[in-house]
C-alpha cells in the first residue's frame, strides 16, 4: 500500500483502467470459453451420437447377410443338391446339379447383390458352385477357410481383409437338416465387400475423417495399412464407449469408439480436431486478437486520459514550485496567459491558483509599500525624540525646583506628567501587565485630581492576583479619561468612577465605571461603528478594540453598557492567567 500511495496520479489512473479492463476482459473471455466448452461437448456428443448410429446400421446390414446365409444353407434344393452331389458320381449330373445350386444361389443374394462380391459354395467333394468373381485362393488360405467354417459347426465365422482377398468373408458350415442329422453337406463363402457397406451406412468414408472396424488385433475395415501413431492409438483400446481428443501423426485428433454387442468389433471415428472445429478455432483466435487488441487500444486511451489530467496538474505543480522558490518574476507572463476554459476540478484548482498568486503579488506590493511607511515612520519618531528629551529634561528641572521651593503639589504634577510622557513615547511594549497599565492610571489620575478636587471621586479595585494579567498598553488610561469626559466634566456635583474586576471560567474581565449622564443608546451604537467622531483627541474607543482583538484574538473585545441619567460602563475582556502562561 506504501508504495501505491507513493506513485504519480497519472500511474494510479493507468493502472486502476487497467485492472477494470483486465477484469471485463478475464470475465468475459471465460464466459466466451464456458460457452465453447459446452458447445465442443455438444459437438462430440454429436460425433459419438453418428458413430452408435453408424455401427448399428452397419451391424444390421450385416445381420440381413446373416440370416441371408442361414436362408442358403437350410434352403431345401441346396441341401438335396447337395445330398445328391454326393451319391451321384458323374460329371453332366453334377453339372446339372451344380449349375441348379448356382441359380439358388443367385436367387437369394441378388436382393444384396450389392455388397455381396461372391458366393460360393462347396460340397463334400471340395467342388465349388460359385456366383460371382472367381478368386484363386492359395492352399493355405483355403485349408485356413474350411477350418474356421469347420470349427463354427453351422454358426458365423468370419475372416478378414489380407493382402489375397481385400474382401470380408463370411463363413458356414452347410449341415443336412432334412434329416436332422446335422451331416456336413459342404461349406458356404461369402465374399462381402465392407468398404462399399460402411461407405454407404456409415457414410464417413471422405478426406477429413476415417472410420475403422477391429476386431482384437485384426483390421476389419479399411484394408490398408494404418500410420505408426494411429496403430498404436488403437491397440490402446478400451472396453469402454466414448470419445478422447489424442495426437496422431504430430496432429491432435478426435477419437470415438463404439463397441459392437453384435460382432464384438470396434468401430472407431477418427476425426483431424482441427476439421471439426476449425470455424471454432478460427473464432477463438480471432477473439484473442480481438482481446489483445483491446488491451492495446485500452492501453493507449488509458495513458492518454491520465496524461491530458494529469498534464495541467504538473503544470501547476512546476508553478507551485517556481513560487515556493521566490520566483515570482516568471508568474507575470504566467497571469498574463489567457485563463485554462477548463471548468473540472483541475481548471478551477488552476483558477483559484492564478487568483492566489495575483493576492500574493498584491499583497507583496502592498507589504513594501507599509515596510516604506514604516520605516519612514520610524525615521520621523526618531526626530521626533529630540523634543521629547528636551521636555523630560525641562520636567526635571521644574521638579527639582518645586521641591526646592516646598512645593510639593507642583512636584508631584510633574512627576506624573513626565510618567505620562514617557508612557506615551515608548515604542518598547504593545502589551504590558495590569499592573503596569495602572501605574499609568495612576499618574494621570494624581494630575486630573488637582483640577477637580472633590468632584473627582475615583476607586480602584483591582487585588493584587490580577496584576500579572496581560493587556494591551493604553487601554485602561484613555477609558478613564473619557469617564471623566464625558461623565464627571458636564456635571457640577462629584462623580463616582471606579474601576473593579469580575473572572468567570477562562477568562478576566475590566469594568471601567461612572456615574456620569450616560449615553443614548442610539449614540452609542454611532460610535462602535464609527459613524460619528467623538471630540476627543485621543485614543479612540475603536482603535482600543482593534489593539485587543489583534493582541488577544476576536474573541476578547470591548463592550459598553450605559443607561441615561444612571452612567456608564466599559468591560474589558482579557484571557486568565493561566491561559497566557501556558
């Protein structure tokens, strides 16, 4: 997972494309191959359903020749032909005889005349009645025949294809039955020519497809001499029916087999795989190309769709990176460029980015324009220190004359006055503790009550805990100076000013409190917002708020309540010690 995090979004995008593709195809490529799957079962179904089919055909044809010989051999003139061949002895009756068994003999196989090559009979005598080719067999072949015949005693034997008779013989042994004594009167061979039989039941006699019939080791059809691969495929037999898929002669192939109950001969169907499913093959390849062509086509839309979303994010990232190195030269042919018109995420990531560095390159301009002020600020305060060390110099002087006369009200004036004075000037603290900020209280109190004297009756009731308070400098000082203002000034009797402290969860709070006319509410409401001048010249109510909320956050503020003809009074919310220490 660590390393996937780490890549680029343009090879998280590829690969998560990728893998939906992967995944539509794998699932749909099995699905295709599930379908074929069953499809190829059906087609060899089909193939092993032909084969049944053909051996039974084939198996029938050859019980009608059966029961065809059985006909011959317990026909009533064959067998007294053949009876009478054996008491009579000369050549015209046996002539006769032999040419009526002839003509019996063509009478029951020219119904199946076209699979019967030859028929011949033989009597005791070893003299043959025939209809059909003549065959000259050898000796050993002959003797070989009558054996086997000899040895079915009546039944069917058979003999198959060899390189002197490409024909199937069948083979009975004639036995009189009229008596039933069962003598051997002679034997009957049939010649049978299987390859014109399978070829019309069987009908798979054609280039792409051999069917073959065996019986144990013996080739019963075709009469040829089968490949290397394909002789051992079949001595690989089984009793079993069904179907494989093998290789023979370096191709594979479509091997069925059918075991006949009739004969107990094989039947096989030996198919080239490639024949059989050869529009499926070509279909399956083509989808694999298809497949693979998608993959490629897929894979070109997928670096294509990541790198047109991810080219502007690099773009932004190489601008990011120039303005994180302070090169803002370059950002003006930047801002200068006509805006992206896409309006996705990325082209208003890259809107609101054009935006910031605008505000940054304003606010940068802006800066050095007040660091100019500032200084030149601070150049002129510096000049202006020369007055006020004149002043406190001449304070001095005046103080030490004032003590020298016993004058110690003028003393203490200037005293506090040259305090003020200082106070004022300095530019050392912007925030000071409450202590401090009362001192300042103090000294501007001690002046103000040499003017008012007993009209002027002020309280302090700050404990001692709360001097370690912070706040900032000159707020105390110009409230009480406005209580005395606007509270003790328009009246003629004294006026009560006091300032006291209340703390809750958190927090600190100042009172600055008068008895004086108060303020209409409308009034007052003009002046937090600004919307009147007060006729003071010092520091405002305003800037005060401002100094705090910048010292100490929103939060802690300025507030007035003030009810006409009851007073004033000012709360000053400051944060508790411990939250300041820690």
């Amino acid at each position: 997972m660590k390393v996937y995090r780490n890549l680029s979004i343009k090879l998280k995008m590829f690969l998560m494309i990728m893998l939906i593709m992967v995944i539509i195809i794998v699932l749909a490529f099995s699905s295709l191959y599930y379908a074929y799957s069953i499809y190829d079962k059906q087609l060899y179904d089909k193939s092993h359903r032909l084969l049944n089919l053909s051996s039974t055909t084939v198996d029938m044809e050859l019980k009608k020749l059966e029961s065809m010989s059985l006909t011959i051999i317990s026909d009533k003139e064959i067998q007294q032909g053949l009876q009478d061949l054996v008491h009579n002895d000369s050549d015209y009756s046996g002539y006769m005889i032999r040419m009526k068994l002839t003509d019996r003999l063509w009478a029951h196989i020219s119904t199946a005349e076209r699979y019967i090559q030859s028929v011949h009979l033989v009597d005791s005598m070893d003299r043959v009645s025939k209809h059909g080719e003549t065959v000259a067999y050898s000796d050993e072949k002959y003797i070989r025949m009558i054996k086997e015949a000899q040895d079915g005693k009546g039944a069917v034997r058979w003999l198959y294809p060899d390189n002197a008779d490409p024909m199937l013989i069948m083979l009975r042994e004639v036995r009189m039955y009229d008596p039933m004594t069962l003598e051997t009167l002679g034997y009957l061979i049939l010649r049978i020519n299987i390859e014109r039989l399978v070829e019309d039941y069987a009908g798979v006699a054609n280039e792409s497809s051999d069917m073959i019939l065996k019986s144990g080791n013996d080739i019963v059809y075709p009469f040829r001499d089968l490949s290397h691969d394909m002789g051992m495929a079949l001595q690989l037999e089984t009793s079993a029916d069904g179907y494989e898929i093998m290789q023979m002669d370096g191709e594979a192939v479509f091997l069925s087999q059918k075991k006949s109950a009739y004969t107990g001969w094989t039947y096989y169907n030996i198919v080239p795989y490639n024949h059989i499913f050869k529009p499926i093959i070509w279909l399956k390849n083509m989808l694999i190309i298809v497949f693979l062509l998608t993959i490629v086509i897929g894979i070109i839309i997928a670096l294509t769709f990541a790198r047109s979303l991810t080219r502007p994010i690099r773009q932004l990232i190489s601008q990011m990176k120039e303005v994180q190195y302070g090169d803002l030269e370059n950002m003006d042919s930047y801002l200068s460029a006509a805006p992206s018109e896409q309006m996705d995420e990325v082209g208003l990531l890259q809107r609101n980015f054009r935006l910031m560095i605008t505000r940054i390159n304003t606010l940068i301009k802006e800066n050095y324009s007040n660091q100019l002020i500032i200084k030149e600020t601070e150049f002129k305060a510096l000049q202006a220190q020369i007055n006020p060390h004149f002043l406190y110099n001449s304070l001095d002087s005046i103080n030490w004359l004032a003590k020298k006369s016993s004058q110690s009200q003028i003393s203490s004036m200037v005293v506090s006055l040259g305090y003020l004075l200082r106070s004022s000037i300095s530019l050392k603290k912007n925030v000071i503790t409450i202590a401090e900020e009362l001192e300042i209280v103090n000294h501007y109190i001690t002046i103000q009550k040499y003017r008012f004297q007993h009209r002027l009756d002020f309280h302090l009731e700050v404990p001692e805990r709360y001097h370690t308070v912070m706040i900032p400098k000159l707020t105390l000082q110009p409230l009480v100076e406005n209580a005395i203002q606007y509270g003790l000034e328009p009246k003629i009797e004294p006026c009560r000013i006091r300032i006291y402290v209340e703390e809750g969860e958190g927090w600190v709070r100042l009172v600055v409190e008068d008895q004086g006319p108060g303020i209409e509410e409308d009034y007052l409401r003009k002046v937090l917002s600004g919307e009147v001048e007060t006729r003071g010249s010092g520091i405002g109510l305003l800037n005060i708020r401002d100094r705090m909320k910048l010292a100490f956050g929103d939060q802690y503020n300025l507030s007035i309540e003030s009810k006409p003809g009851i007073g004033t009074k000012v709360y000053v919310l400051l944060p508790n010690p411990l939250e300041v220490q820690g």
